[in-house]
C-alpha cells in the first residue's frame, strides 16, 4: 500500500486525490461489493458509474462479443450507434431526438455550450456557484470550484448563482432561484457579453441534492427561455433512471430542457456519454462547427450503453431505485430522531444523505464529524462519501441493484459508527 501511494506521487505527480486517510486498494467488484487486496469486502454506497453493478455480466459480454468482432471510429457506416441513439432518444420527451455521443460528460457539455453559442451568437453562461460540469478548458470556466486557491481560470463569460439549499435557504417553490437567475442574465447583457443558456444538474448533485418539490426548476426555466437562451441539463449524475419517478430527472423537474448531457453511468464504466437535444439545435451545430470525436460512438461503446439500456428496464431498476429512495429516507429519519447531529434528511431515489450539524438551530456544519464518519464506515467496509457546500453531508449513490439487505447493512453500521464517534473531539 506505501508503495503503491509512493508510486502514484512518483508518476503522477502530487495533488491527485485518493479518498480516505487510508487508501483503499481495490482490486474486483461485483454487483453492489467490491474487494480489496487483502481479500476484504466492502458494500459500495458511493459508485454511480456501475450503474447496473460492478462487472454486469451483460454488458461485459456486450462489449468482448463487439470487441472480438469490429471497434472503428463513426466515419464508416455502423448499425450499433443508429440502433443506441434510437432507443435513447426514445427514454425523452420529443422533441429531443437527436444525439451527439462523446467518450466524457465534460465533452458533451463542451459542445452543449458551443451549441448555445451557434444557436444565441452570445457566450454568457449561468451555472450555480457550487457546481461541477467537467475539466475541459471551456467547461472549467463553469464551476468554481476548479480553481478554488488561486482564482484563475474563470472565464468572463460566466455568472454563478447562489446554489440551491432546501435545508438553509427558504425557496419552495424556486422562485428564489429563478430571481437570481434573472440577475445574473442582465448581469451578462449589460456587459455585452450577452446571456447564451442556464446550465444547471436537475437533481443539483453536486450542490448537496436539495428536496424539491416537482417541477422547482420551472421557474428558472422560463426566465432563461424569456431571455431568448437555452436550458441545458446536465445529466451526468442525475440521469438513467436513478431519480426512481422518471428516467431523467429534468422530467421530474416538469421541463423540456434544449440539451441534455449524460455520461457517468452511460456505459457502466466503459468511457461512454453524449448529449441529446433538438433536430434545429443540432442543425445548426453541425453546420457552425466541425465536430469529430474519434473513440466517440465507437461499436464497442454502443454495444456497452446498449446492454446498460437493456438491464436497467429488464431489472426494472427505476422503480428499484424509488422504493430504496424511500426506505433509505425512513432509516435516515430513525437516525436523526436518536442523534441530535442529522439536522436534514435528503434523497432523490438512489441518492440520498443526511446533513451533519453541530447545533440544529444555528446549523453549524459538522465538517469534521462528517469526515470522521466516512473514514470509520470505510473501516467498517461501507463505501460512502460527502459533498456540500460544507462538506458536511453524506454522499450515498449506490449502484442501482442496491437492495434491501445492502440498505440492512448501511444503516446498521452507520448506527454503530455514529454511536462510538464523538461529535466533537
Ligand atoms: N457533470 C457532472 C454533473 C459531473 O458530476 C461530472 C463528473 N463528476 C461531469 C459533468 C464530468 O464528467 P466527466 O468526468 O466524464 O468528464
């Protein structure tokens, strides 16, 4: 293990992040578990890009069966991209039919705002002040948090709105949020720089996932489609059906967004994403832009995302996910009914977390405690994480064929671990 963290600092330089105090070396996984090089297992509540479970067999066998037969670029004829983009676009609403597919979420949402571009001839961006859409250079720009010591790289072009929080900021209904949305746009036209697309995750992952009722993004939707700009969703997390109500979590958000951006799950692991948007929106990118992605749509990556479409509707795992959403948020609430530090419970079908607080009336984050728990569960062979602003609130994103024997097992050992971890040291 020493050796291994020296290596990784040797050749690949410092700063590159492992989670936890201690390293995990992971050397297999299977379905919901994963094992470690000392033969310990662990139950995975953290990893949404085995989205059908760690290894599925099916789409292993999806991709070795095209592997062994054919993998070229798409500027040959291929049936495999026709026949995936037919059935992906057929999960939308209409008139979200049409598809460009990438190897990265940061790649779709690279062209998603070269879209807005050709489609608004302006380039000013709105994305929320505590967001993350990618690593491109252009999409860097987008989150804050990509340069967060020295302050640069932050494009011109961009507005950042406060971010969401339904335990912190009163705004049931999302007019709030739409209010800020609309200061940032005349914000963007006043400059000159002009307002091109709000680009927002429906379910606001990265933000710390906030309850929302349905359709709370309407608001904002409309003042950025009264503006003349576009909604991109970006969908990377929040996509393929891991909501539970709906497959796509801006349909539980009651909007027909212009573009959406997908990626992550995509291909269970198999670098696969895209974005999805209109017949006239991709019209006129592909006639502003010359646009190749050479490993993008490749027969291998089809056939992966093919066989990852197929397990989610035979497993039925949407509907999975809405009842373990529900059962997670039950156990959640018997834990913050017997410990004072849950100041908020919080899920979206297979998302969901509680928020740590020092003090339930001032909701002093508890950071620390927070970090002290994920390190414990990791001990205690749970894999999980935390996200926020603060950094103070459980991140559980299991795969999708999380059941309920796996939620028995989180539940008890986070009861366990919390009982034996001070909150205050
Ligand atoms: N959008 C969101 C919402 C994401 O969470 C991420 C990755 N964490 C990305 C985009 C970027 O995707 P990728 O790492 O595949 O480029």
């Amino acid at each position: 293990m020493t050796d291994l963290i020296a290596r990784r600092r040797q050749l690949l330089g410092p700063n590159v992040s492992t989670f936890y105090k201690d390293p995990v070396h992971i050397v297999k996984g299977e379905g919901v578990w994963l094992w470690d090089a000392g033969g310990n297992r662990y139950l995975d509540c953290y990893n949404n890009v085995p989205h059908v479970g760690h290894c599925n067999p099916r789409v292993v066998e999806a991709i070795c069966a095209q592997a062994r037969e054919l993998n070229t670029h798409t500027r040959y004829l291929h049936q495999g991209i026709l026949d995936y983009v037919e059935r992906l676009t057929a999960t939308f609403d209409e008139p979200l039919n049409t598809a460009i597919m990438t190897c990265t979420g940061s790649e779709a949402n690279d062209i998603a705002l070269r879209m807005a571009e050709a489609m608004t001839g302006k380039r000013g961006i709105v994305a929320t002040d505590a967001t993350y859409h990618g690593n491109t250079t252009l999409v860097s720009h987008l989150s804050k948090s990509n340069a967060p010591e020295v302050g640069y790289g932050l494009g011109g072009y961009m507005r950042h709105v406060e971010a969401p929080d339904s335990y912190r900021i009163e705004d049931p209904d999302g007019h709030r949020f739409a209010a800020k949305v609309q200061e940032a746009i005349e914000d963007l036209e006043a400059s000159g720089i002009g307002f091109a697309a709000l680009i927002v995750c429906p379910l606001f992952l990265n933000e710390g996932f906030p309850s929302q009722k349905d359709g709370w993004l309407q608001p904002a939707a409309d003042v950025a489609r009264r503006a003349g700009g576009l909604l991109i969703c970006d969908e990377v997390q929040s996509g393929f059906a891991r909501c539970g109500s709906h497959f796509w979590a801006h349909q539980k958000q009651g909007v027909v967004p212009d573009i959406v951006c997908m990626g992550k799950p995509m291909g269970n692991g198999h670098p696969v994403a895209g974005l999805v948007t209109k017949a006239d929106i991709m019209e006129r990118f592909r006639s502003s832009f010359r646009y190749f992605n050479t490993f993008g749509g490749n027969p291998v990556s089809c056939a992966a995302a093919m066989a990852v479409l197929e397990e989610i509707e035979d497993k039925d795992l949407q509907a999975n996910a809405l009842k373990m959403g529900r059962l997670a948020h039950e156990r959640l609430s018997d834990l913050a009914a017997k410990y004072d530090v849950i100041g908020d419970v919080r899920q979206s079908g297979m998302v969901f977390g509680a928020e740590y607080v020092l003090d339930r009336d001032t909701k002093e984050p508890a950071s620390d405690y927070a970090d002290r728990i994920i390190n414990a569960m990791r001990h205690r062979g749970i894999i999980l994480s935390k996200l926020g602003r603060h950094k103070n609130t459980l991140k559980i994103r299991p795969p999708m064929p999380f059941g309920e024997e796996h939620l028995d097992l989180l539940m008890d050992t986070l009861d366990a671990v919390m009982a034996e971890t001070p909150v205050r040291l």
